[in-house]
C-alpha cells in the first residue's frame, strides 16, 4: 500500500480479517440497507492493474495495485480512481460472480482525480446512475460499497464537506469526507439513499472531522458532480482540450505553519531545477504563499505547462530564489504499451 505524506494512502489490498462490512448486515445477516441500494451493489466491480517496472508510478504507487471500480453504462464503462490505472499496461475487472473481463483505459483527468476504463465485451450488469452530490450534506448517510454485494457495504455518515489539498499538487474544492474509516477506499462508491452514484473513494485521512478537531479515521471521496462536465469530453479524448495546468513535481506539506517540500518526482521539474526535499516555500513570482492551496492556485494561474516560475526558497537558514520551468504532467507519465 503506498502512503502518501500526509498519512493517507491508496486503498489497495484486502479485507481486514474480521471487517467484511459487517455494519450493512444485521445480526440475524439479512440486509439492513434499504433495496434502492441494495439492487445497485452488483455494479461495484473489482479492479487489478499492472503496471511496467519501469515506470515512474510504480516506485510509490505499486506495480501491481487492486480496487474497485463502477459500472456507468451498458457498454461496459467503468468509473475509478484514477492513481489505480496510472500508468497502467493491463487492467482486469472482476464482478460479483467472481468473472473476470479484460479492461483497457479509456481516459484519465488528473485535476478532478477520475479514471475510465471499459471492458473489451459490454458487461450483465445494470450500471449505476450518476446521483447529484451536491445534495450530501454535513451529516447526511449514505453508504460506501466495493466488490462483494452487501457484504462489503458499510453505512457511513458524512463528516465534511471542505477543500482538499492533496501534496501531489492537487485541490478538490467540495470533497466528501465520511466516517466510520473503510478499508479498501480506493475506487470505492459512494452511493446514496436511493441507490445513485455520489463520489469515487480516494483516500483513507486521519483528520476527518477537520482542521482542529479530534483525529478520527475516515474516507475522501471525489464528488461525482465534480466528473459531469468533463464526462463527454474525457470519454471520447481521453483527456481534457484545456492547455494542462502547470506541474512542478514537488509534494507539498504544512509544517508549523510553512509549505515544506517533502518529495521531488525524479525528472520532473523541480528535479532538474536543484530542488530538494526539506526545502521551504515562501513566495512564486513575488507573491507570499499562505498554504499549500494557495500555493496551487497561484502555480495554476501563472500560465499554462511549460510556463516559467520564480520560486522564493529557503534551505538551512538561507534564502535563495530559483526559476522552474514547469511541466506537463500528463507528458510526464507513459500509458499504454512500451
């Protein structure tokens, strides 16, 4: 399982001894969840993919990684998270039945986090529709499903909607955070009462509840309002036509109060710029930086990939000023075969 910086991880594995999703069952093990859900669990597939030795993601991401993904349509397109498929050069869907059916990526956005893929023979099963997340509120229950009908379903209560800054260079403005903690998040469904897909399971966070209260394990997801404009587009292209964002490859965390450099991606940007890890962030192109969300959305205003970047640095008690040009992110992975 790879950890990120900031204690999360990618929900790949196995079911804890003892965890198969008891909370979605009574006692007596008939079913607790109401049938609008119930009927749409058969849509949550399991997800295996393999990955190249040889490329970068398979350093920290595995070279072999497992999941879940969600049945869309009756063509056999399937909705994930996309650090599963990430770099991927075969993908394997399993169903509830225990088939397995060769997959292939169809697209990947790495602003909103989603990935596609879609089996090579449409799929028996009814997919799931998109619900509105918009309407999951602070609170509010819904239910968390991976491979395995009600026996891998948890009810789960929402226990913020906020900002997320990932250290990877990435910010989710609405995400979903729920409680209690599921052990296999990763492509997760999010599904709520009336059987409708709210969210894609990310990450596993110690501070669910947020900034400043009581460290309590629980779950992101990606809400899947956040995929509907973008859907048509990353189905028929792969990746969206808007010129990519600028990436420079450093992992950003907060330490008291400062954005500190905790990773460099090997030959990325920051990399050939001399960039290191403990290094301290304080301003680009002149402007302070107030945290790492902030640091993002001023990077991402400065111009498109390629665009260069003055960064106002500090390393053990000196300050120096350094200019990056940034990076594709996209251009920096490598998909399909070799």
């Amino acid at each position: 399982m790879a950890r990120g910086l900031n204690g999360s991880a990618n929900g790949t594995g196995h079911w804890p001894t003892g965890q198969e999703g008891v909370e979605a069952l009574t006692p007596g093990h008939s079913s607790s969840l109401p049938p609008s859900v119930a009927g749409v669990l058969p849509a949550v597939v399991g997800l295996k993919t393999t990955i190249p030795a040889n490329r970068r993601s398979a350093q920290t991401l595995g070279a072999e990684r497992e999941g879940h993904g969600i049945v869309i349509d009756d063509e056999g397109l399937i909705v994930t998270i996309g650090y599963l498929i990430m770099e991927a050069d075969s993908v394997t869907i399993t169903d509830i039945e225990d088939r397995e059916w060769p997959a292939h990526i169809v697209g990947y956005d790495y602003e909103s986090g989603f990935g596609l893929v879609r089996t090579e023979v449409p799929l028996p099963i009814t997919p799931m529709r998109f619900g509105d997340s918009d309407t999951l509120l602070l609170r509010g229950e819904a239910v968390v499903a991976g491979l395995g009908g009600e026996k891998a379903a948890l009810k789960v209560k929402v226990a913020g909607r906020r900002e997320f800054a990932g250290y990877w260079e990435y910010l989710l403005d609405n995400a979903i955070f729920t409680v209690p903690a599921y052990p296999l998040w990763g492509g997760s469904a999010l599904v709520g009462a009336d059987g409708t897909l709210l969210g894609v399971g990310s990450l596993l966070v110690q501070e669910a509840l947020g900034p400043g209260a009581q460290a309590f394990p629980g779950n992101m997801y990606v809400p899947i309002n956040r995929l509907k404009p973008i859907f048509a587009e990353l189905v028929a292209n792969g990746r969206l036509s808007a010129p990519p964002r600028p990436w420079l490859g450093v992992y950003s965390v907060e330490h008291m109060g400062q954005i500190v450099i905790g990773g460099i991606s090997e030959g990325g940007p920051a990399d050939r710029a001399g960039l290191q890890r403990g290094d301290i962030l304080h301003a680009l192109n002149d402007e302070v930086l107030d945290d790492v969300a902030d640091f993002y959305r001023k990077l991402w205003a400065s111009g498109p990939a390629g665009t260069a970047v003055r960064l106002r640095m500090e390393r053990d008690d000196d300050a120096f000023e350094v200019a990056v040009r940034s990076g594709d992110r996209g251009s920096y992975h490598k998909y399909g075969p070799d």
